[in-house]
C-alpha cells in the first residue's frame, strides 16, 4: 500500500499507474524492457514516455538514451551568446557523457544476456537553427522537465528499493542531486532573463518536500532535506539489497 501511495504520487502529473511495484531480487535478473502499455504520455515540452522503474535494469536502460539526449541538446549551448550558458552546457555534456560511459559498463557486467540501449526519439527539440535568447530560452523550457524525469526515474527506483548493486543506488542518488541543482539554477536563469514566472509539467516527487506539486512550480526553493540545501540531509530511501 505504501509503495502503492507513492507511485501515485509520483505519476500523478502525467498519468494513473496501478499495482505494486516488483519485489527486490537477491541476484540480478536479466530482463526484457518493461511493456509499453503502462507507459506514460508526455503532457509537456521535454517530457517524454517515461516506463515505471521496476528493475535495475529497467533504470539503466532507460537512462542511457535518456543521458544522450540531453548531451545532444546541451552541445548546442556551445553557441549561446551567455557565459553560463556555455559553462552549463559543458557541465551536462562532461558530467552526462562520463555517466553513460558507466551505465553502458554495468549493463554489459551484469545483463549482457539483455538488451542493449536503443536510441529512443528524441524529447528535447531541434536547436540548431536557434540563436540568441531564443536558443537559451527553449532550451531551459526544455531540459527542466528533461532533468525532472530523471529525477523521478531515480527517486522511483531508490524508493521502490529496486536497486540490486549498491553502485547503482549511489549513482542514482547522485543524478537525482545533481539534476535537481541544475532545476534550481534553471529555474532562477528563466526568471531572471525571460521573467518566466510559471513552469509547466513539474510534479512532486514523494520523499523530496521541497517540490510544489500540481502542474506548475513558480517557486524553486528547496525545503527542509531537499538536496543543495546547506546543512540538510538528502531524503531518505530503502536500502538497496546488498548494501
């Protein structure tokens, strides 16, 4: 029930998902993808289908093609006329690039009997014929809600206690932080050079207060325990089996 709560909680700005989420395995399977027919309808700019996390397996093989898509994007900013622009592309470009690198590691480790990452279709737009504000702008409204998916795809599969390695555990904790600092920042670069005060498909994520729930997040502020916040912890999760 509890698990039940939760994922609703998490699912409910794109759609209902029922039943409970699959229990820990004490040795790593080799899965198929999950089905599609669970999967969720992108409601918003930079929100894709997004599949529940119910294995290890499920969470790489999602974020691998999830990770290049966002480096595709952010390689544009190199033509941004903004100096933080350009050092925030580079960020997502090292930090991202270096993250597959690990994720396609583990996949071969301990699934090379499943299959591997495909490129899915994109969720972020075209910005090559972009310039100036309007390449820095759609950008932002963008990979704010690209940086929130994998923040949920993280926080689903720490709190489901889906993680079976405890380097894959760590490694979620770690882009569901980091991701959400660069919200934060992205979140302040809108309001403070487009005066975008409203920010669609930005949920809240059970076990983060700190995040406003409902369609729209005007205030990036983090709460108590929220990651970034000096002095707080980070939230807390199930530990993962093994760990």
């Amino acid at each position: 029930m509890k698990t039940g709560i939760a994922a609703g909680a998490l699912l409910a700005a794109i759609t209902a998902v029922s039943g409970a989420t699959a229990a820990a395995m004490t040795s790593p399977p080799m899965p198929s993808p999950s089905p599609s027919p669970t999967g969720m309808q992108p409601t918003c700019p930079g929100m894709g289908r997004m599949h529940p996390i119910t294995s290890e397996y499920d969470y790489l093989s999602q974020m691998v093609p999830h990770h290049e898509d966002a480096i595709t994007a952010a390689r544009q900013l190199q033509r941004s006329e903004r100096p933080e622009m350009r050092r925030l592309g580079q960020s997502i470009v090292t930090t991202q690039t270096a993250e597959v690198g690990k994720m396609r590691g583990w996949l071969e480790r301990w699934y090379r009997q499943s299959p591997t990452p495909s490129p899915s279709a994109t969720t972020m737009p075209d910005l090559s014929a972009l310039s100036g504000d309007q390449l820095d702008k759609t950008f932002l409204q963008h990979m704010i809600p690209h940086h929130m998916m994998a923040i949920m795809m993280s926080q689903q599969l720490l709190m489901h206690g889906e993680a079976q390695h405890s380097e894959v555990a760590g490694f979620a904790r770690t882009v569901r932080n980091d991701q959400w600092a660069e919200v934060r920042t992205m979140r302040r670069y809108l309001v403070q050079w487009f005066g975008e005060q409203n920010m669609p498909c930005i949920s809240q994520v059970p076990g983060m207060p700190g995040m406003t729930p409902g369609p729209h997040m005007p205030d990036m502020t983090p709460g108590p325990q929220m990651p970034g916040t000096p002095g707080q912890s980070t939230p807390t999760e199930p530990s993962p089996t093994g760990t």
